[in-house]
C-alpha cells in the first residue's frame, strides 16, 4: 500500500514532440518575420482598402463597356488630379493658417480665461508648433511618391485579378473551400469598401458645411477649424464636440454673441448629420458600436501612432466580418 502511494506520489514527466517544437519556434520566426515587414503589411492592406472602395465603380463602368484596366486608369487619374489640386491650392494656406492659430490660442485661452493664471510662454511654446506637426505628420503619409504609388500598382493588380480570384483559389482549396473563402473575402470587401465610401463622404460634407458656415461668419483661421471637423468625424460622439471647441474658443474673442452663434452653427450640423446625412450615406453600411471605434483608435494610436490610428477602425471591420460570416458558414 505504502509503495502504491510512492508510486502515486512521483511527478508524472511531461514529454513535448518534435512537432511541438518544431512549430513553436516556426511560430516565432513567423511572427518576428511579421514584425520585420510590418510596412509592407501596412501597404498592402492600404491596397485592399482602395481596391474595396473601387470595386463597385470598376464594375459599374465595365457595364457601360469600359475596359477594366481603363475603368482602374479612369479612376486613377481622377485621384491624382484632385491631389494635385490639395497640394497646391488648399494644403499651402492649410499649414499657414493652422500654424497662426496655434500661436493664437494661447492669447484667446487667456481673453476667455483671465481669472486663470497661465503660463503663457509654456503654453506658445506647446502650442505653437501643434498645426506644424499635425501637417508635417499628414504630408509625410502622402509625400512619399514611391509609396504613394506602390500603393496604387498593388491596388490596381489587386482590381485586376480579382475576377481571376476563383480559379485560382480552386487549384489550392477545391471547389467547395474557394466558394466559402470568396464568399467570406466579398463580404468583407463589401462592407469595408462601403465603410470606407461612406466616412469619406461623411467627412467632407461635414467639412464642407463648416466651411460653409465659418465663412459665412467671418471667422478665421476657417481651413483648419473645417478640415478638423471633417476629419474628426471619424471619432463618434467625442469628435465633433472637440473640432467645435477651437472655433468656439475663437469667436468667443470676438464676442459671445458669436461664440453662441459658432456653437449653434456646429449643433445645427451635427443634428442635420445625425438625421439626414447619416441615415442617406450610411444605409447600406452596418457600423461599428461608437465605443468600439474609440477603442480601436486609441489601440491603433498606442500601438502604431498615426498609422495605427487610420487603420484601427477598417481592420476591426475587416476581423468582425470574418469571424460573423465564418460562424454564419459553420452554423
């Protein structure tokens, strides 16, 4: 009896396989391999998102009998011309007078505040070159022309080969496997590209309004305050509450009367946006939970700066519509 419970007693040994091994450390090498070309990750996934977005109009202009490389050349030239225009006419006088107005806020916090005792020097010497950087961070995402254009070649064999995509996938998957991935890859392309479409339409007419309206006022420094909020849209909730709070601040100086106008200006398309804009944009697009979308902005942010945070948002789309449509495909 005494040598049963011995025997009981002795740490039974835990023996690990070769295969085991062997794809730890595959494993490993996989994922180091991933870290070393995370930009290139980075670029492709730029170029799935546009093909996304591009897809639809593609498809439409070959029903009009438009060749599909010609339809992706069309709609190309389109981009590139409405960049040129941003980068010599708007993005100029952009930094200019994101830069001024920088300097500035520190002399209105003051006027609004002067009960408050700041430190007005500390806060030039934060503030002053805060427009500065935000657009020396933008530019630099779109002056890297080799880039810039990889991205587009990418994008553009991604469009071209996608009516290819079955066949190919059905030498590797059979049959059966190559409809359930396609199947998978459409909807996620679907709802990303149509994700994509809609905030990019959301963000101008935003802008564009504020614009409009912070023009109509007389309010300066009226580039920055409206690109700002058609920027920050993407920021449910939160987002237009901070864009308005500059434009506030800066007609508050000149009188309250002004700043209650700016405030109402900025409610007034925030209530247009929430039941006209949205409702006709966003009607074929199933959205994320707002506390999701801030989440993965500030994740996005945390892990990869700017880059991240642009991302942030089409991935969580894109893992959210694998993991719904897989469990849909096994159900």
């Amino acid at each position: 009896m005494e040598t049963q419970n011995q025997q009981n007693n002795i740490p039974s040994r835990v023996e690990i396989s070769h295969r085991t091994i062997i794809f730890t450390v595959l494993f490993l090498i996989g994922l180091w391999l991933l870290l070393q070309i995370k930009e290139i990750i980075y670029l492709v996934f730029v170029a799935f998102i546009l093909m996304s977005a591009f897809k639809p109009l593609v498809e439409k202009l070959e029903h009009f009998r438009v060749p599909r490389a010609m339809a992706i050349f069309m709609i190309y030239i389109l981009i590139v011309g409405s960049l040129g225009y941003v980068g010599s006419s708007v993005i100029p006088p952009l930094i200019s007078q994101s830069i001024r107005l920088g300097e500035s806020i520190p002399g209105y916090i003051k006027t609004v505040l002067p009960l408050y005792t700041l430190d007005s020097q500390t806060i030039t010497q934060q503030l002053t070159p805060l427009g500065q950087n935000i657009f020396k961070v933008t530019i630099g995402l779109f002056s890297n022309i080799v880039s810039f254009f990889t991205i587009l070649v990418i994008s553009f064999y991604l469009l071209i080969e996608r009516k290819h995509l079955e066949f190919f996938l059905g030498g590797f998957m059979g049959l059966e496997g190559s409809k359930r991935l396609l199947l998978i890859l459409h909807k996620v392309e679907e709802r990303l590209g149509a994700w994509v479409r809609g905030q990019l339409t959301l963000a101008f007419v935003i802008g564009f309004a504020t614009f409009i309206g912070l023009t109509l006022l007389d309010i300066p420094y009226v580039l920055p305050l409206s690109i700002s909020a058609g920027i920050l849209e993407i920021v449910p909730t939160i987002g237009p509450i901070i864009s308005a709070i500059p434009a506030i601040l800066v007609a508050l100086t000149i009188s309250p009367i002004f700043a209650l106008i700016v405030a109402a200006l900025y409610f007034l398309i925030q209530q247009a946006e929430n039941h006209l804009i949205v409702p006709f944009v966003m009607k074929t697009v199933v959205g994320l939970p707002p506390l999701v979308t801030i989440i993965a902005l500030l994740i996005g942010a945390k892990l990869s700066g700017i880059e991240g945070a642009l991302l942030a948002v089409p991935v969580v789309v894109t893992v959210e519509t694998i993991i719904a449509e897989y469990s849909k495909l096994k159900s």
